[in-house]
C-alpha cells in the first residue's frame, strides 16, 4: 500500500463507519479503521441476547474479515482519546495517528442524565457487555428467587423494571415477558409465577413516540396483554439497588433496572471542541463537514446536521457514509461536495411472536405482516452469511420450540 496517497482515519466501526470504509474501495486513499473493539456490533439485537434468544457472537462480527477483501483499508483496535484538529491527529491510549481526513462515527453512549445511583446500579443496553450483564442479572434472580423463602425479598428479586418505552425498551419488555412466561416457567416448576412484575415505565405519555399515536397505543395493548404494566409520566431520579424510587414519590422494591431510556454522543467528541447541540451531538453542516474544520466529518449517532436533527437509527448513519465517502472523492478530484439529505424509511419494532408496529410513508400497519417484516428486515441487514444463518435458525428453534437457547449465566 502507497503511504503517499491521502490517509483517510474512520473512527468506528458501527454502521456508520463500516459503510463509509467499504464505499471508499475504490479510492485512491489509504484508510485506517479504529475501534475500540474488533468487531462491528448489531445493536438492534443486543436485547435478544440481553434476553437469552441469542448468543453474543451471534451479533457481532470480526472486523478484520469484513475487510479481507479491501486492499486500501487496514484495521487498528484501540480507544481514541482525543483529535488534536490544529496539528490533524488522532490520539489514542496506544499512540498518536496523522490524517489527511478523518470521519468520526463514533456513536453514543448510555446517557443516565447525570443520575449516579442510577448509572452504578443499573444495567444498559448499549454494548454486548451490557447485554451480557443484563441476561447474568434477569438470570441470577430466578436462581435466587427459587431459594428465597421470605416474600417479600422474593417478590423485589422478581420484579423487573425496564425504564424508557422508546423501540429498546418496547422489545426488552416484550422480549422479557416471553422468556418469562413460556420459557422460565418451564425451567422453574416449583416457582409462584404470580410473583413476578415486569414494568415498563416511560415518562412521557405514550410509546414509541416516533411512530404514529395509533400504533403507540396497539404497543401498550400488546405488551399489557402480554403482563408488562406499561406506566406513563413515570421519571425514575434514583434506584439503590434494591428500591426504585419514582419522582411521583413512589418506591417500587426492585432488584433489576434495565435503563433504556436514553443515549447521548460518545466522549471523545468533546475533545473537537466545536458546538455541540442536544445530547452532547457535534454539530455539522449539510455536507457533514465541522464548519471549523473541513478535513473532519462526523456522521451517525455522533452527530447533529445543522437545521435536520434527525434520530439517531442505523439508516441515518449508513445514508451518511455514503455521502462522506462521495464528499471525499469529490474533495480529491476537486469538486463541489454534495449536501446529504435524509430518505426517510419508515420504522418497525417488534413486541414479541408475530406482534410488531410498522410505518412506512404515510402507511402504517402492525400484526403478523409487520412482525415478518421486522424479522426480514433485521435478518439481510446483519453482517454476514454465518451470522445470518445462527440468528434464523435461533429465531427457528425458538418459535417452534418456545425456548430460548441462550439461558446462561455467565460471569464477567
Ligand atoms: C439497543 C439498541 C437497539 C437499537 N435498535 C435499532 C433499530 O432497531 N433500528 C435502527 O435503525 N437503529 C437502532 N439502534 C440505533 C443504531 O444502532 C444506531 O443509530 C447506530 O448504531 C449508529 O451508528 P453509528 O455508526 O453512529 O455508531 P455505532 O454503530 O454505535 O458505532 C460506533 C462505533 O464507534 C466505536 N467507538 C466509540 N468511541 C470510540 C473511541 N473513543 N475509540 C474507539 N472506538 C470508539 C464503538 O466501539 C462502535 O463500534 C439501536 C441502538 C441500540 C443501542
């Protein structure tokens, strides 16, 4: 590989940052990849292993062999600490890194809203660690449930609370309820299923707030039919551990809290020292450039267009690498760079067997056809065949069977 040519640094190798790498194959730039982890991770899924219907492999995939094939792009694992813009490098725990260009598609992180009792005893869904932690957690109560004589410890072991009812905590909540009811029933025979709560609670009032209000309302009636006590206006400012105490005043005696209720722009961007809008997301203009600096693009999660705040999804992100690697060819062949404009298409979240929400342009559906669309959809879009093929036949094994292959407790 030439090291004369333009050194193009991609940090992350989520959706946004794996799709810009791979549509700049053909372009006469050297690229290094960075991520803090070796492999590129489908979080749309990190709640099916957070609930036992798959293994954490299962949505994860080596880095290193998505790009086998690409001659112009090499791979470093390790933790950006900041971007140094003035002298254009990058800075990590293991040394520093020059650029030509740089596109940071670095994500978001759990955002507790400075909320420390809740950061420490609760568990996210933002990483495959956390989701591992949160399957050992819902895991480890049932064990020491099925031993606990006194009720009412039984009872708090027993109570699962999920805070956020956006998509993440609309599946966990489904997806919880099913391993609960037609799997762990199963596996604990002995066990007074009448103990156990699941409770969804969202602070606003009503879910999925990005969906039309219909299908937010079949969304609450599903999940309610499916034992999940779905709550309104409900804010949780502290959890112990033990108690949950709710801003309204009430306590609520629960050992688990899944925290699904917001995420926020990863640190190292706060180094760029550049405006930053809500959620800490760095602000970019139309052509995903930092105004400040033009050599430096941010895309996904991490980033905010000026005058489009947009949600932060995977298509948002994929739809913006293919603009950032167009936008670095047009830079080097000297041309103007193109504005990125976001296609809109649609939403889905799945609420459990054959229940899903769906809305596409004005359309909007819900019921078994959504459900299949979900699954579709889910299943081409993670990366690759190996991969593919696990996820399905789990998916297979567990509707036919109602199991979940996954139920292990496994320490840190
Ligand atoms: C539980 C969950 C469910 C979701 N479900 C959906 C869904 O159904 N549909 C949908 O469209 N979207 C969904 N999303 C959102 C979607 O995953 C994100 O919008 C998308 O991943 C954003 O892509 P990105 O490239 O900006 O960042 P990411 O995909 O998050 O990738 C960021 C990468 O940067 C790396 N990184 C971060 N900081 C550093 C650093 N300092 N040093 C080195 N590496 C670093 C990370 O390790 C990561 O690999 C979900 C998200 C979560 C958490």
């Amino acid at each position: 590989m030439s090291h004369t040519v333009p050194h193009v640094v991609v940090v992350g190798a989520g959706f946004g940052g794996l799709q810009a790498v791979r549509a700049m194959d053909t372009l006469p730039v050297r690229i290094t990849l960075i991520d803090r982890h070796n492999y590129h991770l489908f979080q749309p899924l990190l709640y099916q292993v957070a609930t036992a219907g798959l293994a954490a492999e299962d949505i994860a995939y080596p880095v290193r062999k998505i790009l086998r094939q690409q001659r112009n792009a090499d791979f470093y694992m390790t933790e950006v600490t900041g971007i140094n813009t003035k002298t254009r490098f990058v800075q990590t725990v293991t040394g520093d890194m020059s650029y030509d260009y740089l596109i940071l598609a670095v994500g978001g992180k759990t955002n507790f809203f400075g909320m420390e009792s809740v950061a420490q005893h609760s568990v996210g869904l933002k990483t495959l660690q956390d989701a591992i932690n949160a399957r050992n957690q819902i895991l480890r109560m049932f064990e020491l449930a099925a031993k606990e004589l006194d009720i009412a410890q039984r009872r708090a072991m027993l109570t699962f609370v999920i805070v956020g009812g956006g998509p993440t905590g609309v599946e966990s909540a489904g997806a919880l309820s099913e391993l609960i009811r037609l799997v762990l029933k199963k596996d604990y025979p002995h066990m007074d299923f009448r103990d156990v709560r699941i409770l969804l609670l969202e602070g606003c009032d009503r879910l999925l707030a990005g969906m039309p209000e219909p299908l937010s309302e079949v969304t609450a009636h599903i999940l309610m039919k499916k034992k999940v006590e779905v709550r309104f206006g409900s804010l949780v400012p502290d959890f112990n551990g033990e108690t949950i105490s709710l801003k309204s005043g009430e306590k609520i005696a629960a050992r688990t809290l899944i925290w699904a209720a917001g995420i926020q722009a990863e640190a190292v961007v706060n180094t760029l020292g550049v405006k930053q809008a809500w959620l800490g997301r760095v602000v970019v203009n139309s052509t995903l450039q930092l105004a400040e600096y033009p050599d430096i693009f941010v895309i996904g999660d991490a980033a905010e267009v000026e005058g489009q705040p947009l949600p932060m999804i995977a298509p948002v992100a994929i739809q913006q690498a293919a603009v950032v690697a167009d936008n670095i060819k047009r830079s080097l062949e000297g041309e103007k760079l193109q504005p990125f404009v976001y296609k809109d298409v649609g939403a889905l979240a799945t609420i459990g067997r054959n229940a899903a929400v769906a809305r596409w342009h004005r359309w909007q559906f819900h019921g078994f056809f959504a459900w299949i669309l979900w699954l579709f959809i889910h299943l081409i879009r993670i990366v690759g065949f190996r991969n593919r093929l696990l996820v399905l036949m789990n998916w297979a094994w567990d509707y036919w069977f109602y199991d979940r292959a996954v139920r292990l407790i496994i320490p840190k």
